[in-house]
C-alpha cells in the first residue's frame, strides 16, 4: 500500500516541477499568465483523458493521479488570478 502513495507522491512532484517550468517558459515567451494556465489545464486534461483508458495500476497512479494533479492543481491556478 505504501507504494501506490509513493507512485503518487513522485507524480504530484514531477507534476508541480512541470507546471512550474511551464510557468518560466511562458514567463520567457511574454505569454501572459492566463495563456499557461490554459495550456496547462488543457494538457492535463488530454493526458488524464489518455491515462485513464490505457493505464492500470501504479502507471495510472503516477501519470493520472500524481503527475496530472500536480500539474493541473487548482491550488496553482488561483495563486495565479490572485498574482494578477
């Protein structure tokens, strides 16, 4: 059992670090920051719509649950409005 949160922990982190790069890349850019959220939320979206019909098990734990909830978390987006 003390797997699966360790599947999901290094997938949440992997996820954040993404968003975060995501983040510089678009700060590099000029995007504004409504552009990276939305690119985000839609990737996300896209790859946790894959996860969820391909992967099974620890796999689908890491990409859908960890990498995907890192990388689309709410929590970072209202940061984002917030900031601006």
């Amino acid at each position: 059992m003390w797997i699966h949160f360790a599947w999901v922990g290094v997938g949440g982190a992997l996820g954040s670090m993404a968003r975060y790069a995501l983040t510089l890349v678009g700060q590099h850019c000029a995007w504004s920051s409504e552009w990276a959220i939305l690119l985000a939320n839609v990737l996300g979206s896209f790859l946790i719509g894959w996860a969820m019909g391909s992967l099974k098990g620890d796999a689908y734990l890491f990409a859908a649950m960890g990498f995907c909830g890192g990388f689309t978390t709410f929590s970072t987006f209202s940061s984002q409005v917030m900031h601006l």
